[in-house]
C-alpha cells in the first residue's frame, strides 16, 4: 500500500470515528437530560410538599432547562404564585397553555383555567420615557428596558423597583416605585432629564397609581353570592318537584285513607321526601352562600369609601340574609338595620 493510500485510509477512518462520536453524544444527550430533569423534578416535588416553595421553584426551573415538560411548568407556576411572585406565576402557566397545544396535552384545559384565574390579580407596571434625549437608557434594578416596551404595561410582581435613567451629559433620574398586588396598574413618568448638574424633576413618589384592577374581595363576593343564587334556583325546582311528586302519590292511595297506598303510590312518596330534603338543603346552602356574597360585597364598598374613619362614632348592623324552609317551600329573610 502506497503512502498515499495509507493517508487516504486513514482520514477516512478519523472521518468515521468522529462521526460516530457525535452520532453517540447527540443520541445519548437528550436520554441524559430527561433523566436529570426527572430527578430535579422529584427533589422539587419534595420541597414544595414540605412547603419550601423558594428552593422548589429553583429545582422545576432547572428541570424545566434541562426537559421542558407541562407538568413542571404547571408546579413552576403552583410554587412562584405561592411565593406570591403573581406575575412569574402567570408567565409559567401561559408556557403551559403553549407548550400543551404543541404537544396536544390533556393537561391544557388545567394550564388554561390556572392561567385565566391568575390573571385578574396580576399587577402591571408602565413606564413613560421621553424620547427627545440621545443615549437615553432606563433601567428597571439595573435591567435596561428596551425602547419598543416604553408605556407599555408590563406583568410585574409585586415589590419595590428602582427606575433609573441616564443620558450622556445629563443628570442622572433614579425612582422607587411600588408595585402593589390584587391586579393594579401603576405608571412612573420619566422626566426629561435636565443638562449635568441641573434638579431633576420628581413625578409623584412612587408612581402614579393608574387603575385601582380587580378587587378580589368584591369579586369573590360576586362568584359566592352568584353560586349562592343558583342554589336557590335549584332548591326551587326541587321544592316543585316535590310538590308535583306528593300529588301523584296521592293518587295510588285510598281516598278515604291516604296512609294506605300501592306500592306505586309508596314510591312516589318516598321520592317526594327525597326532593324535600334536597330542596331544603339547597335552600340553606344557598342563602348562606347569597348572605356570603352580600356581606363581601358590602365590606368592599364600604372599604373604599375614603371618608370612613376609626373615630366614627355611627353604627351599622350589617344587612343578613337568613334562609328558611318550611313543608310548603323556601325563601331568604332580609334583617339589618341602615
């Protein structure tokens, strides 16, 4: 065999070795990851039951790094919104609901509902930058926000951040804002930055607080007393259907003796009573529930009312509704006094 061949032979050997190697390495990478991906998630698993929801959330991102999966995603989100990070918790559901509709996962109705009742109560921030200044750069705790996201309301957690903006020549502008949670929106106004050395103005201390968002307690009060309402709706269908029952029994019975029935008319007795007894249940879950939806909805009211003070010296007995049943039928009781 000449030099040349030897040569050739042996290039086309490394050739083929390499290959494989990489052949080998890109087939046992994604086996590896999975595996350690698993193993995070458990070590997560155990840390969000014993309730060190910080540490978790750590072991699901890295799990999450190394495989992306809609079950970590999901307990990403559980141990963030836990943590009381609103925001991160809904950007973790939100990957959810993408990542199930890519992978046609049956866990994208749990992604979606976990996403939708989230996002009432995430609070936003919005800052407004004055384009006019060269080299302007605004920083959110030392992060630069990029120019496109300038007043645009951003999902935010809760917490203190710090606006800084900077510009060659200019005074440089630093703000604490805070970032309430229940879903609020605040918006900081960036001033134009005067020439080095010259007073800066200060917008309103911290932030201007732009929409007041959902209030959480006015709408519990609206799902409670709404499911309460239906309740009674239902309690008064089978109050109906009890009466329409015990006549029908009552028709399989002796006349003269209406103790005394076949076993038809004994049947429809019995089911009677059931429907009584459901009804009745209804009625008092029902106008628990609807006294529990008013009473929620008026402390929301009354809590935004500004002039409210602790030396007050007036006395409200709080409005109750009191569900009652009889063998006839149902209803509430309005009582209070105003």
């Amino acid at each position: 065999m000449t030099p040349r061949a030897i040569g050739r032979w042996w290039a086309a050997w490394l050739a083929l070795t390499m290959t494989f190697a990489f052949a080998t390495s890109s087939w046992a990478q994604p086996g590896v990851n999975a595996a350690a991906a698993e193993a995070l998630f458990k070590q997560g698993k155990q840390l969000f039951e014993t309730e060190k929801y910080a540490d978790a959330c750590k072991k699901f991102q890295a799990s999450q790094d190394l495989d992306p999966a809609v079950g970590t995603l999901l307990f990403l989100g559980d141990c963030n919104e836990k943590q009381g990070k609103t925001a991160t918790a809904w950007a973790a559901f939100q990957q959810a609901i993408s990542l199930a509709e890519q992978n046609d996962d049956k866990r994208l109705k749990i992604a979606k509902l976990r996403a939708t009742a989230l996002e009432p109560l995430v609070s936003k921030l919005k800052v407004n930058v004055p384009l006019a200044v060269d080299g302007l750069v605004v920083r959110r705790d030392g992060e630069e926000l990029p120019p496109s996201i300038y007043g645009t309301e951003l999902p935010i957690d809760p917490g203190v951040y710090v606006i800084e903006a900077t510009a060659p020549g200019r005074t440089t502008f630093t703000k604490e804002v805070m970032v309430e949670d229940g879903g609020k929106t605040v918006s900081l106004d960036v001033p134009e930055l005067p020439e080095e050395g010259g007073a800066v103005p200060d917008p309103e201390p911290g932030g201007r607080e732009e929409e007041d968002g959902v209030d959480a307690v006015l709408v519990g009060g609206i799902v409670v007393g709404g499911l309460g309402a239906v309740g009674l709706a239902v309690g008064a269908v089978f109050g109906t259907m009890a009466d329409s029952t015990n006549e029908e029994s009552l028709a399989q019975c002796r006349p003269e003796d209406p103790t005394i029935c076949f076993q038809e008319g004994v049947d429809l007795r019995e089911d009677a009573q059931t429907q009584a007894r459901t009804a009745t249940g209804l009625f008092v879950v029902g106008g628990v529930a609807l006294a529990a939806g008013a009473a929620l909805i008026v402390v929301s009211l009354l809590g935004d009312d500004d002039e409210a003070t602790e030396g007050d010296e007036a006395r409200v007995d709080w409005p109750m509704l009191e569900p009652w049943a009889g063998p006839q039928g149902g209803g509430l009781l309005l009582r209070g006094n105003w």
